[in-house]
C-alpha cells in the first residue's frame, strides 16, 4: 500500500510512464487513468476526450495521488460502495481537489443516500403519475447532442403547482428527479460511451423559459431549489452545457450580475439565448434529434418527453444497470416494480419539505454556493449540475 502510493506522489514517476503528464491545452502523448482492480470495472472508455485538468486521463501526479488517499481515508470511514475512480475523480474536481472537502461531500452524499434510499429507487420507484405532471412541468432525456451525451430537457412555463399537487406530491416529484439522475450514471451514459467511443460524464441540458414569469418562478422556488440542492451537492460535475432558451427579456441582464458568484468553468458552460435559439442550439444538437416543438425533425411515438429515446435503449450498447443486480427478472425499459415509498397523491407535508430545503441549504454555504437575489433558473439551475 505504501509503495502504491509512493509511486503517486508528486515527482515520482508511475510505473506506466515514463515521461511527465501535463494538464495543460495540449493533450498529453500517453493519457491514461490509474485503474483500480477492486473498484473500477468499467466496460466503456475511460479517458476523457477533451483535456482538462483533473479529468480521466489527463490527471497529474499529485492528482492520482490525491484519488488514492482519498479512498484510502474512505475506506478506513467504512466505506465500500462508490469508490471507483471515475467517481471519486467526480467529488474531487467538485472540491478543486481539497481531499477533505472532496471527502466530507462524499460522506455527506452516502448519509443522504442511506436516508433518502436512493439506493433502492430505480428499482422500486413507480412514477405512475408522470405523464400527467409532464403536462405542467415536463422533465426527460432524449437522444443525445453532438457530442454523443444525453440530452436533458425541461420546460418551466406550464408549470402549475396547485394543479401538480392534485397529482402528486413534492416528495414524489423529487423521488423521480432521483431515480431519473441514477438511471443517468447508469445505464444512460455507459450506453452512450459504448456508442461513441469515448468517455461521457456529463450531459446536455435545455431549460425552456417559454412562458415563465415572476409570479411562476416564486410559486415553485421551493420546489425548485430542493431539487437543485441534491444534484449540486450529491451528484456533481454531470454538466456539460447548458441552454437556457426563450429567456425573456432583462433575464441575460440579470445573469451577468448572477454570474459572477459562479465558478467560471461553469459560467463557460451556460448559454443564455431569446426566441431566436435555435441556430446556436442546432451546434450542439443535430436536428433530428431535437423534437419538433423546439425546432428540430423528431417526433417519437407517443411524444418525445415520455419516449425516453436514446442509446440506453439500444441492445447493441445497453447493459443491465447495476442497480437491477438485485432486482427481480425485468429488462431496464421495463415498468419497475412498485415498493415501499408510496405517497397519497394530492398531499405534501410541507414542514417536512421547508426542513429539507434548510438541510440543503446549509449544504450549500458549506460547498460555497451564492445563490442570493436568484431565481432559481439562474443560479440554482447552473450550479444543480455542475
């Protein structure tokens, strides 16, 4: 173990170099990540295709080094689950590689997993509602951009909480927004790496404004910055863009200010477009899988928010996830099985939703996130992936 790490430590050479590793613009000649046997099984690509510091790949010594102490220290907390390297690589770049912070997020995010039972979600979640809240807030993937990632897509102007809660609950809302983020880690994104080639680690995301307004955003602010609270503090870094389309007008006015308590990386990410979107859109995402009411050329059986179209439903790259190993037979498409997390439609317990927002929200000034005077399609929504 020792000399495991002793081959890591800055200016030491790993016995599979023999020449530095930069992570500067120019890609190094021999990018490669420092596997481990116990947790890193992977069966796509694990180099990422753009060099960037601290990303698979294109680490430095110091950095593989920091991914192995901290394993270490996890391990010797007890844990076991999650230590592969991609994802530990994921926390540190999140915490700009402060090994502590990297690990107190990480053990933040197992505590809320155990507690939320993430874990058991994907396999025992039953959405049966969605189609009906999709006529107020549709939230899905579809098909994937240019680059070969999913694309995520969300419309706030029809959003009606008076008419959801009729429907659903808050907590159930959040419930799906889980399971839809653990079906992204996997299978959506090993689908789209076998697809492609290459590693994919993060996703493409459009956020329609069509529509939105003062009144909507502070009716649903509360609903909006629990949901962004979980996807910034425990799964971080899946952002790869970001489109903001049919911002109304003063709202890129208002972004500048925003910005400038965001992470820069994550500002080079965001792209605040009107209603004339679709030109800077179509870069990023081919035409014919971008569905029709957004200017593209698909329309799915069914429509395209409830057809979950992508790789991850191709048997020529799918794979049983990993949370189906201890599920009953059923094939991912499939309906899940309905468990144990069932909630009386129409109610919310909204006491227990404010506590939850609190939790979060300390959460959030411990990570550093300023989000005051922000709506929550500005800085909630860029720092909910990033």
């Amino acid at each position: 173990m020792a000399s495991h790490l002793k081959n890591h430590l800055p200016g030491q050479k790993s016995s599979k170099e023999t020449t530095p590793r930069t992570s500067t613009t120019q890609a190094p000649s021999n990018p490669h990540v420092d596997l481990d046997p116990k947790y890193d099984d992977y069966d796509f690509p694990t180099t990422a295709p753009e060099t960037q510091s601290g990303h698979p790949g294109h680490t430095t010594r110091e950095q593989d080094a920091q991914v192995y102490q901290l394993r270490q220290m996890l391990e010797q907390a007890g844990y076991t689950e999650r230590l592969d390297t991609l994802t530990l690589l994921r926390f540190l770049r999140a915490r700009k590689f402060n090994v502590e912070q990297a690990k107190t997020m990480f053990m933040d995010s197992e505590k809320w997993r155990k507690e939320f039972g993430t874990d058991d979600l994907p396999r025992t979640f039953d959405y049966k509602e969605k189609s009906q809240v999709f006529q107020y807030y549709p939230q899905y993937y579809h098909k994937t951009d240019k680059d070969g990632r999913p694309v995520y897509i969300e419309q706030l102007g029809n959003i009606d909480l008076t008419a959801m809660y009729k429907i659903t609950t808050a907590d159930r809302m959040l419930r799906n927004l889980v399971v839809e983020y653990e079906k992204l880690a996997d299978p959506r994104l090993p689908a789209c790496c076998r697809k492609s080639g290459r590693l994919l680690e993060t996703c493409c995301s459009i956020i329609d404004l069509k529509g939105v307004g003062v009144s909507k955003v502070s009716s649903v602010y509360g609903y909006v910055k629990s949901a962004s609270a979980i996807l910034q503090n425990y799964y971080p870094e899946r952002l790869g863009k970001l489109y903001l389309i049919n911002a109304p007008w003063g709202f890129s006015g208002a972004f500048n200010f925003v910005k400038g308590f965001l992470d820069p990386v994550t500002v080079q990410k965001i792209h605040i477009l009107g209603s004339d979107y679709l030109p800077k859109l179509l870069e990023q995402v081919p035409k014919e899988n971008l569905p029709k009411q957004f200017g593209g050329d698909c329309e799915c059986e069914g429509g395209c928010a409830l057809s979950d179209a992508g790789p991850w439903q191709d048997p020529k790259w799918v794979k049983p996830p990993k949370w189906a190993k201890h599920s009953p037979p059923s094939g991912y498409g499939e309906k899940e099985a309905t468990g144990g997390l069932k909630a009386e439609a129409g109610v919310i317990d909204h006491e227990k939703l404010n506590e939850g927002v609190q939790n979060m929200d300390v959460g959030e000034r411990k990570a550093g996130q300023v989000e005051q005077g922000a709506t929550p399609s500005m800085a909630s929504t860029a720092n909910a992936h990033a």
